[in-house]
C-alpha cells in the first residue's frame, strides 16, 4: 500500500512539473489579469490534471506559455503594459517624495529657524507639572495653553479668570472672548500658528505617539511661534520629545515634578456597600456607568457619572457636583484619566479590560497610571489609594512597574500636497502604502479614507481643499445616522444651500440616547457651519439639551440597573449571567437551564453552579 502511495506521489509531481498556476505564471511572464484573459486560453483544473481533488486550482501547459509569450501579438501588448507600469510606479514615488517632504522633516528644518527656550516638565499625575507651567503662563503679556480636552482647556480658562487674569476660551465647539485678554486655553486642534506668543504651555505632550491625534502635539512642538516654550508630558514621553527638541537646536531645559501625594494599592474591593465618600469607580463602557450609578443611587449614595458620550457642559456639571459635594461618588470611564483635577481620595477599577474598537483587551500599563494617578488629590487628601474588583495582581504589577518609553512620534497628512495634480484618493491611499520611518508614524486617516468613500458621488466643482476639509470634520463613523446626517450637510455645503438642522430628538419624550445624538448631530452642524463660513448659532440649543440630559440623567439611571429576571435582585458588577446564583439553584428552575430554549438564548449558568447542580442531579 505504501508503494501505491509512493507511486501515486511521483506521478502527480511528474503532471505538476509540466504546468504553470497561475502565481508561477505571473511571476514568470510579469503578468497582468488582463494580459492572461486576452493571451491565454481558459486554464485547466486540477482535478483534471489528476493533481487531486484537494489541488483544485487552474493551471496552464508550459510549453503553450512559451509559444504565447513569444508571440508577437503578446509581446506588443506586453510592452505596453510594461510601460504603463513604470509610468504608474513613478508617479507613485513621485508622490511618495512630495508627501515625504512635506512631513516631520521639513517641519524640524522650520523649527531650527525660531529662536525657543524650551522648558520640559516631567512628572506623573498630580505631581504639579502643570501648575508650574501655567505660572509662567501667567506673567507673559501674551500666551496660550494648548491641551487635549475642552474639559482641561475650560478648567485653565476659569483658573485663569478666577485669579484675575482675563483669558479667552477657543475649542471645536465653543468660543467666548474676555474683553483685554491676551491669553487663550484651547483645544490642541484649535491652535493658531499665524500667532506669536511670550509663552505657550502644551499639556500630555506625551500623546505625541497617538496614531490619530497625536500628530497635532508635534505640529505644535515643532511649529508653534513663541518665545518660551514650556512642554508638559509623563515620564515615558520625555526622551522622544528631548530628542526632538534636540534636532531641533533650540535651548531646553527639564524639569522633573514629584509626585505631591503617595499612591498606595489598597487590595480588593468586594462591593458597592464598601463604597466612601470620595470615590471614583472607573469601568469602560456607557452603560455600565449608569448601571453602577443607578445601584449606588438605590442605596442611598448621590453619583456623578463621566463618560465620553455625555456633552462637555453635561460633564462639567457632574464634575461641578462632585467637587462641591453635591455628589459623593463618580462613577466614570477612562475619560476621567485626562480630565480635571477632582477631590478622589480612591480610585477603583471595577473592570480590568476594555474594548479599545478593535478588540477587548487588559488596561496596559500607561493607562492604569494614568487613570490610579487621579487618586489623592493634593492638599485634601495625604494618600491616594487604589482598589480592584477584578485582577488584582494586574494593577499591583502595572502600578508598580515604570511605563515603556514612548519610541516615535505621529507625524500629520500634509494639507500643502492639496496642491499639487494627484487627485485627494491617490494621495489618501499613497499616505497610508508609505514605508514606516524609524522614529516616526503617520498620522491616521482612515476615518477620513471612510467619509471620503461615503461621501460618494462628489460634485466635479468640488476642490480638493472642501473636500478634504469636510473629510476632516470630526465624526464618528461608527454611527451610521450620524454619518448620513454628516452626508446630508456635505450636500448641502457643494451646492451653497443651507444645511439641514438635526432632528435626532424630536419626539415629546426625548430618552437619554436621543439626546446625546442629537447633541453629536449638532456638533457636526456647528463644524459644518464653520466650514461654510456660516454663524455658528446653536450653543443657546446645546446648552437647553444639556439642561434635559442633566434632567434625564437623574431620572433614568434606574432603566440601566440589571436584575435578576426572576426575583428581581440586582445583579453585581461585572456579572456576567441575568439570573442571580439563588434563583438558579431552585429546584423549580433547574429543568429550564437545559431547555433547547435556554440554549438559544444564551442564558448559562455560573460554572460553578452548574457543577453543583450536576453533582446534585
């Protein structure tokens, strides 16, 4: 029998010798799809061949490969081709050197022409690296403070007035101008490099290595005008940013903030009913906020909530509340991380793991500092304190391990290549097929590549400038209403029409979902508008449905609790199952588990109590 199989093996290998696949054959003849459908005849199968049943694929005879490529017919056709290639594989080089040129290099050259001291305050959270930074910032005659969130940039703006130094406010949503201010904290996107500045302050400048805005933080480095430059970052970013400064020439100086108050992990936390005043519960989802919020709510405690999708004036309100003590607790998501600075005497993770739009992962170690480092606020609290519901030995580790250096910075998409003859889908396209630069990433614009597709047919007098810039417009593309909405305004914009008002929440009994669309849908409006070059007049209607999402936020966070279906007990956190462990272990429920009904819904029992249930039976 092995000798049939041996014999059999030799045999298929002598047929397979004689024919070409169809790689082999492009990678011997440099082939085009094209080119084989007009030249070569309808391929032979496998099967056919006696290759096998499994070895189905098409295959040609070598010796009529031969006698076709030596053709002249095909070799006219192949020297076109040929020269299409080349012709095609220059322009994209061509447009791989003009991206090239415009990126983090041409920038650097730039910045070796500004005369900067540049000042490096390195420090972990709550260590007062900013605080120092802004006291510069307040005995320049002119200056500004760039920083990630409109949240951070909204604390400086009222920091700064309080102290009785006018300062305006600039975000992506917002603008109030203080009358003899010459100042302005604003939004690291909103920064205006037509200005000189005395001084200019820019916050978690270690977000430089971030794919999809972190190119902004190095555009500002490297571009921004002024004569003191103070750069405050955590301690994995300071040897990127010194290197870069370095290439740079200019003068710099580091300086390193402690941190003001100890950190201390603090073990296991078992409960909600071991809950205390003044502290945040960190878990990453919209739903589970609400959810744990509603529960500390139904036993008497006042929760301030803090998630992305809450607008900035809805989110400052509970920040207002826990900081004044309206509110004892917040339950938050890691948007808390680079938020303001709250009263947190412990910070608890109820989860370990977040889904981070490609896939769930465990916290990495930057983020747990990040997020632990809000715990202890200075002159309140002595010690800030850090407890988990789930993998303790995950935060201990990471709290007491050093974060990994930040290895490369993001550089932007060049807006100067607009100019030159490659149509904007080329240059998209090209930007991301560039070869990655020891040191430096490209910034992400596949959002921008999917608004591009959606925005599809684009008008013919359209510029590549309006495009662009609409592509631009902040949008998640993750909700298709909202980027049918966005679609609808782009239309609009080509055709010089007035654009479309949101009606997301027009019913009489708007939920909490509705009106956090709604709001979205009129961000987009309000950057539409300002594209158009339009008046931006929607911030008296934000601010009333903020006044209803504040309303609903204390009336619906019941909705979000999760009970047990069948007595109605409330389920702990991170609990995974509908049915709590005493209703499953009755004995009338016991036969329902193993139901083909129970089966298709998904509804399984705790292991363990599965296996005590089996051990019974």
């Amino acid at each position: 029998m092995a000798k049939k199989r041996s014999r059999h093996r030799s045999k298929k290998k002598r047929i397979r010798a004689e024919y070409y696949s169809r790689a082999e054959l492009t990678a011997q003849y440099h082939l085009t799809d094209s080119l084989i459908k007009k030249h070569f005849p309808p391929a032979g199968r496998g099967c056919e061949l006696g290759l096998g049943k499994d070895d189905n694929r098409h295959y040609w005879k070598k010796s009529e490969a031969e006698i076709i490529a030596e053709d002249p017919y095909f070799r006219r056709d192949f020297a076109k081709v040929q020269a299409m290639r080349k012709k095609q594989q220059a322009r994209t080089n061509a447009m791989r050197n003009l991206l090239l040129s415009y990126g983090g290099m041409e920038m650097i050259e730039q910045a070796k022409n500004m005369y900067r001291k540049v000042y490096i305050h390195v420090g972990l959270t709550n260590s007062g690296k900013t605080y120092a930074a802004l006291q510069a910032l307040k005995r320049a005659d002119c200056g500004a403070y760039l920083g990630p969130l409109r949240l951070l940039a909204l604390e400086v703006f009222d920091t700064l007035n309080e102290q009785g130094v006018p300062c305006s406010l600039l975000t992506g949503e917002e603008r109030i101008d203080v009358p003899f201010s010459n100042k302005v904290a604003s939004t690291i996107e909103m920064c205006d490099y037509h200005q000189h500045y005395d001084v200019v302050v820019i916050d978690e400048a270690h977000l430089v290595a971030d794919r999809e805005r972190g190119s902004h933080w190095t555009r500002a480095i490297l571009s921004i005008d002024t004569d003191e430059l103070h750069i405050c970052t955590a301690p994995e970013g300071l040897s990127i940013i010194e290197s870069l400064i370095q290439n740079t020439g200019s003068r710099y100086e580091v300086i390193h903030h402690k941190r003001l108050t100890p950190l201390k992990f603090a073990g296991v936390f078992e409960d909600l009913s071991q809950v205390e005043p003044g502290d945040a519960l960190i878990t990453f989802s919209r739903r589970e906020v609400l959810r744990i919020a509603a529960e500390l709510e139904e036993k008497g405690i006042k929760a301030s909530v803090v998630y992305g999708a809450l607008p900035p004036p809805s989110r400052r309100e509970e920040v207002r509340k826990f900081a004044e003590g309206t509110t004892s607790v917040v339950v938050a998501t890691d948007a808390i991380g680079m938020g303001v600075s709250l009263p947190i005497r412990r910070i608890i993770f109820c989860k370990t793991k977040k889904y981070d739009g490609v896939s769930t992962r465990r916290l990495q170690i930057s983020e747990v500092k990040q997020i632990a480092g809000r715990a202890g606020r200075y002159g309140k609290y002595d010690v800030g304190y850090v407890l988990t519901m789930d993998t303790p030995e995950l935060i201990e580790e990471c709290l007491r391990e050093d974060t990994p250096p930040v290895t490369h910075l993001t550089i932007p998409f060049p807006q100067e290549a607009l100019a030159s003859d490659y149509s904007l889908q080329e240059l998209l396209e090209t930007w991301e097929e560039l070869p990655e630069i020891e040191g430096f990433s490209r910034e992400d614009m596949w959002e921008a590549m999917v608004l591009y597709q959606e925005m599809k047919p684009i008008p013919k007098k359209a510029t590549k400038e309006e495009i662009f810039s609409c592509i631009t417009c902040p949008v998640d593309v993750k909700s298709p209403e909202l980027v049918a909405y966005w679609k609808t305004c782009c239309q609009a914009f080509f055709r010089r029409e007035p654009m479309p008002h949101p009606q997301f929440a027009e019913a009489a009994d708007p939920s909490l979902e509705d009106c956090e669309m709604q709001y979205a849908a009129l961000d987009v409006y309000s950057r539409m508008l300002k594209r158009a070059g339009e008046k931006d007049e929607t911030m008296s209607e934000k601010l009333k449905l903020c006044e209803t999402i504040n309303t609903l936020l204390l009336a619906t966070k019941q909705e979000y609790l999760r009970k047990c279906k069948y007595c109605g007990a409330p389920l702990p956190p991170g609990f995974q199952f509908n049915v709590c462990d005493r209703c499953f272990r009755r004995p009338s429920r016991r036969r329902e588990w193993f139901t083909p009904a129970r089966k298709a819904e998904r509804i399984l029992p705790p292991d363990a109590a599965e296996r005590e249930l089996l051990q019974e039976q």
